[in-house]
C-alpha cells in the first residue's frame, strides 16, 4: 500500500470523520469520537486488507490523526467493518424521492 491520505468529511467538538484514500482510489472511513480519556474509531474498511495491514493502518491513523488532536487519550479502541457504500442520503434526496414517488 502507497501512502495513505485522509480527507476530512466532518468535524464536530468530540468527532471527526474521513475518508481514507490511496491516491483517486478510496480504502475506506474512520469516524473518530473523543470522550475524557478514550477515543473511540469506528473503521471501514471497502477493500480486503490482512491483519497486519490494518494494525498498520490504525497506527497510522493513531499517529497522525488522533495524538494531533491534543485530546488527552488513555485509550484508542477501534471497531473495524468490511463493508461497501451503498448510498449516499439527505433530507433533500430523501424529499425529492417522495415527491416523485406522490406524483406516481
């Protein structure tokens, strides 16, 4: 695996969410939660990866996003997913889709 680079989708106080990429290619999403003492991550993974990889990726993501967050962590406890996006959904999505479902 090339470098791995992070596209940030969100932030909030206590969460942030990326997209983790390899060059044009997407490798997945972190969403990131940070409490008093624990972050939480919760991992997604849309291509196969060994163990070894991942334990390399969550280190990564570790280093680069979580510690330079400046949030005290005692912990970072980590949920990894294989999955595919389906979808991509918004109130305005969500809305036009009734509507046309209505006129039929």
């Amino acid at each position: 695996m090339s470098e791995m680079r992070f596209d940030r989708l969100f932030r909030t106080p206590n969460s942030e969410g990326y997209s983790l990429m390899d060059g044009s290619r997407r490798l997945g999403r972190i969403d990131l939660h940070f409490t008093a003492a624990t972050v939480y991550g919760t991992l997604i993974l849309e291509v196969d990866r060994e163990e070894g990889e991942i334990l390399k990726m969550i280190e990564e993501i570790d280093n680069d996003l979580v510690l330079s967050a400046e949030v005290p962590r005692e912990d970072f406890l980590v949920t990894v997913y294989r999955g595919t996006e389906l979808g991509f959904y918004s109130d305005d999505y969500l809305e036009e889709e009734q509507g046309s479902a209505s006129n039929n």
